[in-house]
C-alpha cells in the first residue's frame, strides 16, 4: 500500500468516525414510533452501505439503527461476550454486523410481503449471529474499549 492510499484509508476512517461522534451527539435520536417495527415496515429501503452513505441520510439512518439496537439486543438476550455494549460504536466490525441484522429484521420481519417461514428465518440467523459473535468478538471490551490495531494492506507495485 503506499503512502498516500494508506493516508487515504486512514482519512476515511477518521470521517466515518466523526459522523458516528457527531450522529451521536443527537439526542432525538427516536423517530416517529414507539418501538423499530411501528413506523414503514420496509425502511431502510435496501441495503445499509455506512461507507458511501450522504450526510443528509447518516444522522436519520443511524438514530433508527440505534433505536433498533436499543429494543432488540436486550429482547434478543445479547450479552456482552458478544457484543461490546458500552462502545459498540467504536467497533466498525461489530456496527457492520449488526447493520446487517437490522435489514434482515426488516426484510423478514417487518415485510408484509415476507412469507410466513421468514420470521423462523430471522431466528435462525440471529442464533447464528449470536454464535459468530462470541467467536469473533469474543468479550474483548467486556470491561473497557480496547481499540483494533487496524489493519494495514500492503498492496504489489
């Protein structure tokens, strides 16, 4: 990787990380419903790509995103050998994976037009979400954040 890609990948992760600082400065994070579920049963409307994402999208996205997580990891019985419940917004790793089973939850869950099978689908793959973050996760911040060393690719000339 050269000097100045390395530089770049370092500003992206900096810009993404102060958009997470700053979406959660907000405190009116709760959209127009009680709960995640109570408002348009198929939002976000495709995939979440945190990377890419406008300004204007990011506050609105991640304020639902945390307003999911606030009712679902307690009602799912996440402990905190899987997800680092005191700075999981420090984990890009762990936000990755829990954006993901966000948009299943829409997808198979909230969709009117999901079959009946799909609800058992989503159980299935929060069970298995469960277990690949014990694995990968592993309680690494059970006590306080321990930050990654992040990953530098070096790539050929």
């Amino acid at each position: 990787m050269t000097e100045a890609s390395s530089l770049e990948a370092k500003a992206k992760t900096h810009v993404h990380t102060a958009r997470i600082k700053s979406a959660l400065k907000q405190e009116n994070w709760h959209l127009d419903h009680k709960r995640p579920g109570e408002g348009d049963p198929c939002a976000p409307e495709g995939p979440v790509d945190w990377h890419e994402m406008q300004d204007d999208h990011f506050e609105e996205t991640w304020g639902a995103l945390c307003d999911f997580l606030a009712w679902s990891l307690p009602h799912w019985g996440f402990t905190t050998d899987q997800i680092p419940h005191k700075c999981w917004w420090l984990h890009f790793d762990v936000i990755e994976e829990l954006t993901a089973w966000w948009g299943l939850w829409q997808s198979h869950v909230r969709d009117p037009k999901a079959p009946i099978s799909s609800q058992m689908e989503f159980q299935e793959h929060t069970f298995q979400l469960k277990q690949r973050l014990d694995v990968t996760y592993r309680g690494r911040c059970r006590h306080e954040h321990q930050p990654m060393t992040p990953l530098v690719l070096e790539m050929p000339d």
